[in-house]
C-alpha cells in the first residue's frame, strides 16, 4: 500500500462485547490519531468490530471515509449463528482425533491445532453470548471483501454477503481468488493489497 501509508492491528482488551470492545479501541486509536478521517477494516469477527468502531466514530462526528469488511456475513441484519458453529465443529472433531492419539503424541497435536481453534471458538461464542450484537443501519459505503471459495459463501448464498439492507451508503464488493483463510496468501494477498491501496486513494477525492 506504500510506506506512506501507516497500518495499525488492533489486538487485545478487557472488554467482553462488541460495543465495549468498539469503545476502548475508539481510546486506542485517538492516543495515536485524535481527529479523523478514519480508515478502518476488520477480517471476520474483527469486521463486526470495526463496523461498530465506524458507527461511534461517525455518532461523535468523525469522518470515516473506508470502512472494509473482510469475510463477514450477516443473515437479515443479525450475526449468524452457524457462522461461528463452524469453529464448534471443528472443535469437536479434533476433540475426537486427540483421544484417538497415544497419550505421548497428544501434547504436540494439542498446541499445534486443538488449542488455537478451542482459544477461537470460546473468544467467538463469549461475545455473542454477553453481546447478541444488533446490525444497525450504517450510514456510509461499506467495502466488502470475499474469496470466491470461501465457505462462508456457500453457507449463505448472498452475492453482497447480507448487508444490502443495512448500508445506506452503498457497497463496493471487490472478490478475490480463495477462500476465508487463503484470500492472505500469495497471489490474492498482493490482489488485496492494490485494491486497498486503490481504495484508499479514491477516499482521498
């Protein structure tokens, strides 16, 4: 996207719902920026965030002009719950593969794969649980970003991934080779970075 261009991850908090979440990144983000414009996206559960983060930015009247969502899907303006059954599922069967294992290779299969996806389940499934999160109607553009293969897809069969009913400034739907994880290797990643770069540039005008 250039040097020029400062890239920051938010990662980390006490907050256990998505508004406060929303909330505390909004008093991370002015330690470093104060003032807007913002330039903000989110991959999966992280878009929902930044969704949220946009909507208290613009209600204490900052401008955000870019508002990305990475492989995020709504069902009629709600957070779908198969969405994050999919980690549930996934869960369940490595819970099955770890104690078909001999105990002395179970340790290694545990931190390779079983911890992460249980960490990522449990992460996911607290915010719904403490949040039930409502989409509300979001004023601006929306930029959705999905692999073509990507399960998510099929699940819910929507070309603009269900938001049309909940964005009122219009949505740019950029579509790249792969899938929900694969869409960050090479060559999508680089495909991802010049639309962005793209994107950026445009909000500028």
């Amino acid at each position: 996207m250039g040097k020029n261009q400062p890239f920051y991850c938010l990662d980390g908090s006490p907050a256990n719902n998505i508004d406060s979440l929303a909330t505390h990144y909004i008093m991370e983000i002015k330690k470093v920026q104060p003032k807007g414009p913002y330039l903000l996206g989110g991959f999966c559960g992280g878009g929902l965030v930044a969704f949220e983060i946009a909507h208290q930015l613009i209600a204490q009247g900052d401008k955000v002009p870019v508002l990305a969502l990475i492989e995020l899907y709504t069902q009629n303006g709600e957070v779908p719950k198969n969405y994050f059954s999919f980690y549930g599922k996934k869960v369940k069967g490595l819970s099955h593969k770890l104690y078909e294992l001999p105990s002395k290779e179970r340790a290694d299969y545990f931190q390779k794969g079983y911890s992460y996806l249980l960490n990522k389940f449990l992460e996911k499934m607290l915010l719904i649980k403490n949040n039930d999160y409502v989409i509300k109607p979001y004023p601006g553009k929306v930029i959705l970003i999905k692999g073509k293969g990507s399960r998510m897809g099929f699940w819910f069969r929507d070309p603009q991934m269900g938001w049309s009913g909940n964005v009122k400034g219009g949505i740019e739907l950029v579509e790249l080779e792969g899938d929900h994880h694969s869409i960050f290797n090479e060559p999508s990643v680089i495909k991802f970075a010049e639309n962005l770069a793209r994107i950026i540039e445009a909000s500028k005008s």
